[in-house]
C-alpha cells in the first residue's frame, strides 16, 4: 500500500513505478499525493516521463499525465519507454522544445486591429492586416504591418533603439522605436483607397527615420 | 427560425432608432413577425419616432423584473398587424436589467417572432452590453464622420471579440 507509486529518475526523465494490483482511482490519487509532496524539488524542470509497472490503456495513461501536471510544476515534454532507443529520441525531442521556445520569436496577428485594441507582446510581430487610428501594436523587438499602419506603433518596447516599424502604409498617429518619438510632418490620413508604398522607420543619430523600404534600408 | 438583430453605433445620433424602426417596419410590411425592443433604458425614443408613446402602459424592466407578462408590454402597431413594439422604461436607467436578464427575456420572444431588432443605446457601456447579450446579428450604423466611423471601428472590434462573425 505505501509504495504504490515511486518515482525514480534516469537521464533526462522520471519514470513512475506504478502498483498493478491497485484500483485506478485509487492509483490516481496516491499519484496526486505523491507529486504533491515533492512539488518544490522539482518545480519547472523540463523532463520526460515514463510509465511503468502497469498496463495503461491510453485513456488511463493521459489521466496519470494531468494527475502530475496538476499537482506539480513538472514540464512534461513527453512519454517515453524504456529502453535506450527510445530514450536517445527522447533526449532529442526535450532539446528540440527547448531550441524552438529559444528561436521563436516571431509572432503573427491575422486581422484588423480596431479602435480601442491593443496588441503587446516581447516578441517581433507581424500584423497581416491594417492598424486602424486608436489601435496601438508594442513589441519589444520589430513590427511590420502588411497593411495600413494608422494607429499608435511602438517598436523596441523596452527602450532598445536597434528595431524597426515596417508598414505598407505608413501613416501611423504616434510611431515610437526605443525612446525615440517619430514627429510626423502630415497628419495621419485614414483613407479607403490606400496609396500603397512600403516604409521603413528606424532609429538613426538619434532621431526616428521614416523611408520608403528599398532594397538599399534592408542592408 | 427567428433572428436576434442588435442595431449598434457607438456614437449617439447617427440614425439608430430610425433605422430600428424603418428596417422592422420593412420586414413587417414583408409578412413577416416583427418586434421592436427599445433597449436604452431612460432615454427612450423608438416608441416617439414609431408615433407609439400614447399607448404605453408597461415596459422592457416591467418584463425583466416579472411585473407584467410579455405579452402586456408588447404594443402593436396599427398600420402593420405583425409589427409590435416593446417600450423601455423612462424613470430607471441601464443598471436595471442585467444581460442575462435581457439573454432570457428573448428566448421567450423567439419562439412567437420571425425578427426580433433590437435599438441600442449610444455608447459601450452596460446599455449596450444588455443589448449584444442575446443579439445573432448586428447593423453598425455610421454617417460619413470621422468620429462616427471611429466609434463604428471601435464597436465592430468589440463585436469581433463578442463573437460577432462578418457578413
């Protein structure tokens, strides 16, 4: 009865030793109460699991996974067998997790962002249609609207002067990249049939640069 | 099969109320079985501008709040046999009814209407919560302002994220 549930760790994973005689209720909660337990030893790691001991039907298998998950602040990439193989593959997927949270920094938004929405977010961001006046967009790296820009920009959100806004309408209300405020000549103009002429804003001398986007502004 | 059509602006005095009233008069002159709900609770006008006012005994909060039956708040137009109009009340104001309240009140009315148009009232306060609670459909009214088209733009982006599909 104690030893219903054990965790054992291998590199890179947990295995869980489950009892074969017991009810798979009561199975459940031993395994609720045994990660319980040992929630701060390993809270966040990142690991794979494996499930031993007992025949899980998937079903059964999935429940033991939200059981753990819900009462630990385990990562759980994936299940995994025994064997080396399997094991060399699984080490492999727990990187590859890794490196793809690590790259993806890019981030799309598909429609119109309207008047009154905000969209914030640490990564770059490319809007696929237009910024209409009272929308405002925040990244803290690069932003590029296909589309129209006429609302509020605001690349470099956390004071970095290195990013760029790309719009293929530029004719933002308030364009800022880093600290750098874009003081505009004209007013922004919110029109039905859009002059389409793709610009660039970025931080040069100190001063935010607005220009036409050339094969030259993307060296 | 009847449709929940919420008639939304933003902006106040772009021509809501009359277009509530000459699209319900529309289907009701097609046939079909039309009500018209006032939903801007102490300031209303759709029964002035449908010619309605001297006939008004309960209203939307009577119904909400189980002082009368539906049916005695509903007043029907003389011209059109299939056309009715339910008041909203002038003495209270938008708080009185909650978008529950408003979600429930139409499921009963579905069942006797073909069209059910409701008049929001201007703004994106409580008022005009009530009024999208229950609504299929929503007309955004604007006249060629800056500042109307403005808040059509805001109001068609809270739609959006009401669950409000373009078409």
């Amino acid at each position: 009865m104690k030893n219903a549930v054990m965790i054992k760790s291998f590199p890179n994973g947990l295995m869980v030793l489950l009892d074969e005689k017991m009810e798979f209720p009561e199975l459940l909660k031993e395994v609720a109460l045994k990660f319980k337990e040992s929630q701060h030893f390993f809270s966040g790691a990142k690991m794979a699991l494996s499930l031993e001991g007992r025949m899980l039907s998937e079903q059964e298998e999935k429940q033991v996974v939200d059981t753990i998950i819900a009462n630990s602040s385990l990562n759980i990439v994936c299940l995994v067998g025994k064997d080396e193989e399997t094991n060399q593959a699984f080490f492999k997927a727990v990187e590859q997790a890794e490196n793809l949270q690590k790259d993806n920094d890019g981030q799309f938004y598909r429609g119109t962002l309207r008047n009154g929405q905000l969209l914030e977010t640490e990564k770059s961001i490319v809007v696929i249609g237009d910024v209409h006046p009272g929308a405002s967009i925040i990244s803290h790296k690069d932003i590029i609207v296909l589309g129209g820009l006429y609302g509020e920009a605001y690349a470099g959100g956390n004071g970095e002067e290195g990013h760029f806004v790309v719009a293929l309408e530029m004719s933002p209300q308030k364009l800022k990249v880093g600290d750098f405020k874009y003081i505009s000549t004209e007013k922004s103009r919110w029109s039905i049939r859009p002059k389409v002429q793709p610009k660039i804003a970025y931080v040069k001398n100190g001063r935010v640069i607005v220009e036409p986007l050339t094969k030259e502004s993307l060296n | 099969m009847s449709e929940v059509i919420v008639v939304t602006s933003g902006k106040g005095g772009v021509g809501k109320t009359t277009t509530s009233a000459n699209v319900g008069t529309g289907l009701a002159a097609m046939g079909k079985k039309v009500v018209l709900i006032d939903t801007d609770i102490g300031l209303r006008n759709l029964d002035v501008v449908m010619g309605l006012e001297n006939r008004i005994v309960y209203n939307l909060v009577d119904v909400v709040e189980g002082n009368c039956r539906i049916k005695q708040a509903l007043i029907r137009d003389k011209r059109y046999p299939t056309l009715y109009l339910m008041p909203s009340a002038q003495t209270r104001d938008k708080t009185s009814v909650r978008p529950e309240q408003m979600v429930k009140m139409l499921n009963v009315l579905r069942e006797q209407f073909d069209y059910i148009i409701l008049d929001c009232p201007a703004g994106i306060e409580q008022g005009f919560q009530n009024a999208i609670a229950g609504a299929d459909r929503a007309l955004v009214v604007t006249t060629p302002e800056v500042s109307a088209i403005r808040d059509a733009d805001r109001i068609i982006g809270i739609l959006e994220a009401n669950d409000f599909k373009k078409n």
